[in-house]
C-alpha cells in the first residue's frame, strides 16, 4: 500500500523539519502516489508561521483549495518528468511553494513540500488580498490571528531547495530498500490471535473484540495508522472463524482504481485477463480490502450492494453475479472523519460502522516490545553469524521511542543494526539511528543547539549536512564509493567534505 508516513521516520527528513520549523516557521508535507496530503505531517502550521494558510485551512473549502494546488504542482512534474526539480510553484493564495519528488521504481512520484512564503516582506494591498482570500473561501467571520508571512530569499530558496532534493533522495533509497514487515503466508491454526503479541492492554482489547466478531459474517473495518498490522490482524480473523479452510485474499493496491475495480470485481469481457474477481474467486472465504483502495465512488457504490444484496455486477457488465465473501476493510481514519471529508460516502459508512475496531499504534504498546524485538531479530538473523544480541542501552533506546513508523520502522530498525553487528561485534547506541538516539538525548546535540541558537544559516546547514554524512557512514559501513552514489555527489566530493567536516575514522572521537 503506498503509505508515505514512513518517510516521516526518516533521520534526513526529521531534521530537515526541524530546521524549517526553525528559521522560517513552516512545515514540511508529504503527499502519497495520488497527491493525497498527509495530514499529520502538514496541517499543524507552526507557532509564528503563515497567519493566513494557518486561517485557510480551518474550511473545508480552503484546504481542498490549498490541497488541489499541491496536486497542480505534483502534476507539473509528472507532465515535464525532465523539468528541473526542486520546483518553485506559486499556491491559490499567491504564496511561494517548493518540492522535490520522491521517485520509486516502478510508481508514480510521491512528493516532499513545503509552502506558504513570499520573496519580500508583504505591504498593506497584499496582506489585504491575502486577507481577503481567506474571508472568501472561508466566510467573514474566520479568526485570522495576525498578518504573519514567512519571507525566503532566492538564496535562503536555493539552500531549502537542495535539501528538499537531498531528503526526497533518501526517502527514494529508502523505498527501494524496504522489506515486508508482515509475512502473511497462512498456516491454517485454529489458534489464530495466540500468533499476536499482544501484553499491552491496548492490544489485548483489541484481540478481545476481533475474537468476538470471528464467527459472525458481517463486515469489520480495522482502523488505524500506517503499518499498525492491519493486515496480519486480518488474517488471523479470518483464521479464527468458520471460514479458516477458505482462500484469504487481499486486494493489492494500484495506481489506478479503475484496476482495483478489475481485481475486486471481475469483468464482463470473457477476452479480459484475469476476468474473475477476487469477490468470486475467494468463494466462502475472506477478502481484506486495504486502507487506500476503495476510496472511489464506483468501489464504493458496488461494496454497498454487496454489503445490502449479496451480489455485484462486474465491470462492463449489467447481469449482476452473487458472492458470499466476508469483507475487511483497512482504514487509516475513523470513520465519522471521512464522512465528513467526502473520502466515504454516508451511507456505506452507516453500514460499516457496527463493527469497527481500533488497532493501536506500537507507541501505545509499550509492554509489547521486548517480543516484538525478538521476533524481527529472529526474521533478520544471517545464516552463519551470531544471532543478534541488544545490550540494555540500546533495548531502553528502541522501548523509548515514539515509533511514528510503527511496526515497519521497528523492524527496518532491527534490521539495519543485524546487518551492523559484523566480527561478532554487538551494537552499542551510537549505532543507533540518530533520530532514535535524538528523541531520548544521545547524540547530534550539536544540531540541536544549532537549531535552537544559533542565527547563522549557513552553519546550521553545515552541522546537517556532517550529520547526515555521518549518519551515512554508519549506514553503508564506512563505504565511501556506496554514500557518494547514495548522496548524488562524486567520491572525490565526499572525500572534501570528509577533509572538511575532520570525518576521519570509525574511531574519530568528534563521531
């Protein structure tokens, strides 16, 4: 599923947001495929920020209009795939916008962003316009609470512009490298949620409702974060009820809905491949629909027959055929919220809305960890080498940390330090992503007084830019040839900048 929260657990783009936030009080977003805004890593505009995106986007109608700008810019790319990026685009309000597109292998460009600046100091007639847009979409009575507009040079527009590149890099290498963080092949045991780990008691009310809803027919919608385990929670269901000899399917998730209709549907054309669809072909068994693919309105007009009459007409047909699949949808939402954003219609959330469990975010399943732990040790363990081993300074690292990623970041986490631990050398804490060392304290507290201190730009920039070469270092193992690639630079480029940051070694006390 094209899940851009994880580009959130990134080192480079944490750091990146904490500088913007710094010096011109604004707030990096991240769209998904489909130029679909994350709205935790974008709506909270900053204390001191833009006054008046902060007022727009109280309506309904003003962030649809700020969100369709961001698609406009997203589409600009996407026409002109060798126009020179990071682009500059100008939003409905007239302010400045800059991005840079992540590209992944095989799918359309997600986007990395921020916006709402100007190039000079705003006078009296274009805060008056500005006012005046937010009054027009919103209503006159929508509290602007100043006249606040942050103001990038061209210079301060080209620094933000390359680091945007460079964090749209690393959140592209980081999609290629990704690893499934669920291995859904079924076993066919009865004893289904005893798979789950589930100590803490958010997790246990969780196990506790799916388990009374297992040998009923009727739909469940599981909703929560990104990567929370949906899909494994999903097919324990389905192994804890009567349907457990049945197929368990899952509609995988395309660019193109028009094919997820194909997939879940079926169509009429006996000369279509693949016409059978997943409704058909799962029989009596189970299909778990993910957050993200049936959001339009004609999945949702056929799931809402489905749901009431039992049957379906496939696509490019009129003769309607019956199903008596069992139907889990993924939401990343509550329900009553995408009603009212327009992202589900009334309706079928009415009839959907009966069974709905909440899965919780690895943040709240602190007693959890410890097993969660040993399972990905276990996964990732390498043929012929020491299974991984955590000291307590680095186990108190990872059960401290917030997890915005969740299960997947966890993982990928474990993961980097087993391919770390080389020469029977167990990892300590500086070998620790530096994001998760930052949240508790370890580590780039230089960055940090920087940031918090420090009135000289190019310094700030400076302190980033070693840290995140460090970072790399540690990454790829001290193999400079692999971090100048990964960096887009030459290997002669990063080896000035190692001269000019004094990296000198693994062993180099200013690390």
């Amino acid at each position: 599923m094209d899940n851009p929260g994880r580009y959130l657990t990134l080192r480079s783009v944490s750091m990146l947001r904490d500088l913007v936030r710094k010096w011109w009080r604004a707030e990096i977003g991240i769209t998904d495929s489909n130029g679909r805004v994350m709205s935790q890593a974008w709506y909270p505009v900053p204390a001191g920020g833009n006054d008046f995106c902060r007022a727009v986007r109280t309506c309904k109608r003003g962030a649809g209009k700020c969100a369709r700008s961001i698609k406009e810019m997203q589409s600009r790319i996407r026409r002109n795939p060798r126009e020179k990026t990071p682009l500059v685009h100008t939003c409905h309000m007239g302010l400045t916008m800059i991005s840079s597109p992540i590209r992944s292998p095989g799918k359309k460009s997600a986007l990395l962003f921020t916006c709402g600046f100007s190039s000079r100091e705003p006078g009296r007639t274009r805060i008056a316009r500005l006012r005046g847009s937010v009054f027009e979409l919103c209503g006159k009575k929508t509290d602007i609470a100043g006249d606040r507009v942050p103001v990038v040079s061209r210079e301060d527009l080209a620094r933000l512009g390359d680091l945007l590149e460079y964090c749209a890099d690393e959140a592209a290498a980081f999609e290629s490298d990704l690893m499934p963080a669920l291995d859904m092949k079924p076993t066919g045991s009865p004893d289904a949620f005893g798979e789950i780990v589930a100590l803490s008691v958010p997790m246990k009310e969780t196990i506790e409702q799916l388990s009374r809803t297992a040998g009923h027919d009727t739909p469940v919608v599981l909703y929560g974060e990104p990567e929370t385990g949906k899909k494994a929670l999903a097919l324990a269901l389905h192994r804890a009820g009567p349907r457990r000899e049945e197929p368990f399917e899952i509609l995988e998730y395309s660019q193109d809905q028009l094919t997820m209709e194909h997939r879940l549907f079926g169509h009429a054309r006996t000369t279509y491949e693949g016409k059978t669809g997943l409704l058909e072909a799962a029989g009596r068994g189970t299909i778990y629909i993910p957050a993200g693919t049936w959001e339009s309105a004609s999945i949702q007009v056929k799931l809402l027959r489905y749901l009431n009459e039992g049957s379906f007409v496939p696509v490019g047909g009129t003769e309607p055929g019956e199903a008596a699949a069992r139907l889990i949808l993924g939401m990343e939402q509550p329900l009553n919220e995408a009603v009212v954003q327009g992202i589900v219609r009334r309706d079928l959330a009415e009839k959907l809305s009966s069974n709905t469990i909440v899965v919780p975010p690895l943040r709240d399943r602190r007693e959890d960890m410890p097993q969660l732990i040993s399972m990905f040790i276990r996964r990732h363990r390498v043929e012929g080498r020491a299974e991984l081993e955590l000291n307590p300074k680095v186990l108190d690292l990872l059960i401290r940390y917030h997890w915005p990623g969740n299960a997947a970041e966890l993982e990928e986490e474990i993961r980097q330090l087993a391919n770390l631990a080389i020469s029977g050398r167990q990892p300590g804490p500086e070998m620790v992503s530096a994001r998760i060392r930052q949240s508790a304290g370890y580590g780039i507290r230089a960055l940090n007084k920087a940031l918090r201190g420090s009135k000289n730009l190019k310094q700030a920039v400076a302190i980033l830019e070693r840290e995140l070469i460090h970072e790399g270092l540690i990454r790829t193992r001290w193999n400079k040839s692999l971090l100048a690639r990964q960096l887009g630079i030459s290997r002669s480029n990063l080896l000035a900048k190692l001269a000019k940051y004094n990296i000198n070694s693994p062993s180099d006390p200013t690390l």
